[in-house]
C-alpha cells in the first residue's frame, strides 16, 4: 500500500482479536517515511513488538539497529538483567539477547552461541550520542528511541530536537545519495519513536508542530496522523481488546478516574489541557490581529474568539510593538477569555503557556 503525497488524518478501527499492537504493519504500510511516532498507553507491546522483530531477523539480515534511550542513566539500567528491554522476548522466543558496554559502547548482542556472541545493535543516549561523530553506521537500519517522553520535569534537556536530528544525521549521512546525482530517500534510516501519553510539553513533539495536530485529532476522534512529505507517520494507539481486558484487573479497577488511568488506559495526555479546544470553519471566521505567529478570529455568528497559527489580512504585532498590541486589543480579547470564550488551536500544558496566553495572563 503506497501514501498518497499529502497530509491526511485518518481513523483506524482494528478487526483484529489481537491485543498487542504491532508497529510493523505500519511502517511496511508506509516504507519510505523518516519519523514512525506511537505513542500509547502502558502495556500495549509498542516496545516489545518492534524490538521482536530484531530478535527474529537477528541471523537472517546483517543489517543492524540502535536502541536510543534519553539518558546514559537509562542505556546503563537497561544493560541489568532486571531491566534488560529484550528479556520478555528472550523468555518466549528461547533467544538469549543482552546489552552491554563495550569501549564505552553499549552493543545489544545474541549470545545462542556464548563464546562468540554476535553484535546485532547498539544502544545509546541520546543527551550523549555527539560522541559518536564520525562513527560509520552504515549497517544501522533502523533507530528504536524508547520513552522519548520525558516523564520528569525536572531532568529536561535542552534543544533535544536538535540532538535527535544530529543523531539522525550522524546514522544517516549521505547513504540516500546515488550515484547518478539523484536522491533516494527509501534509503534513509528509519527511526522508531516509542512512549506512553505523558505530556505534549516535548521539545521534538513541539518543533515538528505535532502537538497542535494532536489536539485537532482529539476533537475529531482520529488516531492517525500522515505527513507524507515531511516522511512522519503518528498514530495514538487505540485497542478496545487491550482496554477491555485491562480496566477488568485489580489496578485499573482502584484507579478509575485518576490521571494514572487516563493516561495508562485510554492514552490520555494528562499533562495537558484540552478543555479551551473547540473544532471551528474558517469560513465562519473574521480575522482581528496577530501576534507573532498567532492570530486571532472572531466568529461571524457566535460570542467567541478562535485563535490559530493560520496567517491572514490583519493587524500584526511582534514583540517590537507589544505595547501598541496591549494599547489596541488587550482589554478586547481579555474580555472574551476571562469568560472562557477564547478557543484555540495551541498547545497550552501545565508547563509550557502559548505566547498568545501569556500576552492575555500578563495585565494590560
């Protein structure tokens, strides 16, 4: 099944009596994309069906893999035998596969002959994978970066977009290049990014503008995100087998109605806030002004203002001429928010307020 070049949403609805989600139908539905993003409730398998596979093919391809993680921390916990990412795996396929450091390396390695285990991956960090440059990876198909979520406010990095694409490009160089000076991009390493729904406060989510997306599919209730030609492919993994199995034990039955839930079982992000999103025809809407890159629409026909990231014909303000911004519209749109008839199509989480709020927040 080949994508059309466009950006679409779509819904997904399984037949399937499976309730483990299996990554790999998807990206062998759409081989050639860059950035394959499951994000999903605990449990759902997205770990151990992709690094399955690894497991599978292990003698049957010398093609091999890395296995990302944020922090050194992390890569060094996953190298325990308590914590090894493939020791479910190990228990049902009879393998014997293990992470362990090497020259201040990390390779994952198939041990079926333990005298001479054979490299089948490697893993690493992304806050420390700079130390890598000028490595040949060549052999590197496939990127899994595990938990890309941060879960703790506290231990954020900084730029972590810009130390993905360096990663990224560090694995990838020039390999989509042909000879005949054309360019082939279903060369291209294809990176796996794998979390729970913790929050949409994440620098890469946000510098791809995803997040706004994600927000969008909420109100139409579609699970499925493809950028065609930015090569991303996103999908909120919904799998009423799953849920229906997991709500019935004895955990989820003592945290119904709790953040742990919600975000556990029906893959919400509980950091963040939902409730000022409202789905809007831009027919129906009349442009006031814009700050930065933020504008703000009064509906022709109802007592609301809308605000998006989509341009138009109006008054604009930067943060040169925030004051006049104040001066002319501050008391106008304060009045609209202060009665909870301001909507948007911005990420505003617990963490990180949009500039357009903040303006509003701040008195005039």
């Amino acid at each position: 099944m080949r994508a059309r070049k466009r950006k679409k949403h779509t819904k997904v609805k399984s037949n399937s009596k499976d309730i483990y989600f299996n990554v790999w139908d998807r990206i062998h539905a759409y081989p050639d994309f860059l950035l394959y993003i499951f994000v999903g409730g605990r449990g759902t398998g997205k770990t151990y069906g992709s690094l399955k596979e690894f497991a599978i093919r292990a003698h049957t391809t010398r093609n091999r893999f890395i296995y990302l993680r944020r922090s050194e921390v992390e890569v060094e916990n996953c190298c325990s035998p308590v914590s090894n990412p493939f020791k479910a795996i190990n228990a049902d396929l009879g393998t014997n596969i293990q992470l362990k450091v090497v020259k201040d390396m990390a390779v994952i390695t198939d041990n079926e002959d333990e005298e001479n285990p054979e490299i089948i991956g490697y893993a690493g960090a992304l806050s420390t994978f700079g130390k890598f440059r000028g490595m040949d990876f060549s052999d590197v198909e496939y990127i899994v970066f595990d938990e890309f979520i941060n879960t703790n406010p506290m231990s954020k990095m900084k730029n972590e977009f810009m130390l993905l694409m360096n990663a990224i490009e560090t694995v990838n160089r020039n390999r989509e290049f042909n000879p005949d000076g054309t360019v082939d991009n279903s060369k291209s390493v294809k990176v796996i990014m794998l979390s729970n729904a913790n929050t949409l406060d994440d620098d890469i989510l946000r510098t791809l503008n995803i997040p706004d997306i994600i927000r969008q599919m909420k109100v139409n209730d579609e699970h499925v995100y493809i950028d065609e030609e930015r090569g991303i492919y996103y999908e909120d993994l919904k799998n009423k087998n799953f849920t229906d199995m997991k709500m019935k034990t004895r955990l989820y039955k003592l945290t119904k109605g709790t953040a742990f839930y919600d975000m556990s079982l029906d893959n919400d992000f509980t950091s963040d806030y939902f409730g000022d999103l409202k789905k809007v025809n831009y027919n129906q809407l009349t442009p006031i002004c814009s700050y930065k890159d933020m504008t703000f629409y009064k509906h022709k026909s109802k007592d609301i203002i809308f605000v998006c990231r989509r341009k138009a014909q109006c008054d604009s303000y930067d943060e040169q001429t925030l004051k006049s911004f104040k001066l002319d519209y501050w008391h106008y749109l304060e009045s609209y928010r202060s009665r909870g008839n301001m909507f948007f199509r911005i990420i505003i989480s617990n963490l990180t307020i949009s500039i357009s709020c903040s303006i509003l927040l701040i008195g005039g």
